[in-house]
C-alpha cells in the first residue's frame, strides 16, 4: 500500500499493494479472505460430522423431515445420532470394508461435496473474488499485486476450470434435489404443516436456484450461444430465457455470498434443531427437536 513516487512501471506505481487509488480497495479481498475462511472451516467440519444432518419423526417411513444441504443426496448411510432414516439412502449403507479412520469418516456429506464445491470453485465470479483476495494477483483494479512470471491464463495449473460447464451440469440436478428437500421440510411424518426450518429449507432451495439461473455458462447455453433472437419461435424462447438468465446473472455477485452463507446457515440450524439446542417452532404436535432425539442412535 506505500507507493514508491519514484518507481513508476507504465504509469502504474509498482510494489506489492501500490496504487494511485485512495479508496479501501482492500475491504473487498479482506471480505473474501474472512468469508470464505469461515464457511470453509464451518463446512469441512459439519461434513466430517456424519451426525445430527437431520430432523424428522422417529420412524422414518412417512414422508417429511429437515435434511441438511450439505448431506442431500444421502448416497451411502451410516447409523449415527441425528442420521437420516436408513431408507432415505439411495445405495444402501456404507459396505463393511469401508476405512472408519478420521480422514475417511461414514459420512455421506463426503460423496457428495465435491460437485457442488467444484461448481462454486471454477464459478467466474469466484475466480475473480479468490484470485484477487488469495492470489493477488492483482489484489484489486488498479493496485500492484504479487508478479508470477509469464502469465499462461487458465492453461496449466488451473486448466481444470474450464469444466465449470460441466460442473453446472451437476448442480442442475442439485437444485433439483434440495427443491425436493424443502418440499418434504414442509411435512412431518406424512402430515403437512410448516416450521421455522420449512422456510429455511425453502429459502435455501430457492437461492441456489437463483445463484444456479446466474451462472454465465447456463445463460451461455440457454440463450447466448444464439446469433438471432427473433428468427423464429425457437430462438425468440431462447432469447426469453436469456433475458431471464441475465436477470441473475447481474446479480450473481451478491446472490453468490447470500447463498453460499445460507447453505452453512441451514445445516447451522439443522444441526442445532437435531441435538436438542435449538427448538424449531412449527405446527405439528410433535416437537420436531424432540422426534431428532429419539431418532438418534
Ligand atoms: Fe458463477 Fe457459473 S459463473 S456459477
């Protein structure tokens, strides 16, 4: 942030974090830094829980409970205190040759995090976000950032963010999913009712939806590859559609820090539901914190 008056490189002032600007250009990567530092920390320790993902009635046959994102979908189960019912697994249980050991816990939230985390990862807005605040490389506009020879783009070490298409592929079948999950927060052994986690879950679902119809590859593919929005029935819906996706897409940035912090929110507020510190006020007669305890093994 000192500027050297004297060493000057194309009009730029040079040094690590030199600059003309006299704003505080460095709250945004320190933002970045401290939010991402956060729900990284949070989400790497609530997978490896593989406990208290979950909130329903104790018998886990009728239709209803609270399903924490970073569990949905339960691929594999394992039994633990606040786990899903065995019958929510798609596959089954863990097989027995399975590695219990601290890096390699039975918990279904590590089969499944890897798609949306390389979604957010190789996210363009994200890149510009965590190459700024981690790699400063520059840190901001207009400020010096750190020099890393010749510059070969996304060639090399980072080519792998060019399957970010294919990561939106993915996390189109995850919000289908987690809109799924908030349906089913909305009943509660079969019974329809509404609780505080029912619109946590909803609130969940519907922003990573939003953050999803922003992406920059899925309005690339749903209108922007087009060259006439106006030729014919087809390419005027994919024009329609475009302008939808543009929409969110102006609003990514935010829509991706909201999202991003309401997913650690939610499995937050199921963890905290599931063992018994918080009570989720809601309309069934059974107090749903109290079905978790029972459920639990
Ligand atoms: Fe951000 Fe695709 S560009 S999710």
């Amino acid at each position: 942030m000192t500027a050297n008056p004297d060493s000057v490189h194309g009009g730029h002032i040079t040094g690590i974090g030199a600059t003309r600007r006299s704003d505080s250009w460095w709250l945004s990567p320190a933002f970045v830094v401290a939010f991402i530092g956060m729900c990284f920390g949070y989400g790497t320790w609530a997978a490896f829980q593989g406990a208290h993902y979950w909130v329903g009635p104790s018998s886990g046959e009728a239709f209803g409970g609270y399903l924490s994102p970073l569990y949905s979908p339960v691929l594999l189960w394992a039994s633990a205190a606040g786990a899903a019912p065995e019958n929510h697994s798609w596959l089954g249980s863990f097989p027995s040759w399975w590695p219990d050991t601290i890096l390699s816990p039975r918990s279904p939230a590590l089969l499944i995090l890897i798609f949306p985390g390389l979604f957010r990862f190789t996210c363009y807005y994200y890149r510009k976000a965590y190459y700024r605040a981690f790699a400063a490389a520059p840190p901001g506009c207009s400020v010096e950032g750190v020099r890393k020879g010749r510059y070969q783009g996304e060639t090399r070490l980072f080519v792998f963010q060019n399957l970010h298409r294919y990561a939106m592929y993915t996390a189109l079948v995850f919000n289908c999913i987690l809109t799924y999950d908030a349906i089913q927060a909305f009943f509660y052994g079969g019974s329809f009712g509404i609780g505080v986690g029912s619109i946590v879950l909803t609130i969940n679902a519907t922003l990573l939806a939003f953050y999803t119809f922003g992406c920059h590859s899925l309005r690339h593919l749903i209108g922007g590859r087009l060259n006439c929005f106006t030729c014919d029935g087809t390419t005027r819906m994919g024009g329609h559609a475009w302008n939808i996706g543009t929409f969110f897409n102006e609003r990514h940035m935010k829509i991706a820090w909201l999202s991003l912090g309401w997913v650690m929110f939610t499995d937050l507020y199921v963890r905290m539901v599931s063992t018994g510190v918080w009570t989720d006020f809601n309309t069934w007669s059974e107090p749903a914190q109290t079905a978790a305890r029972s459920v639990g093994l």
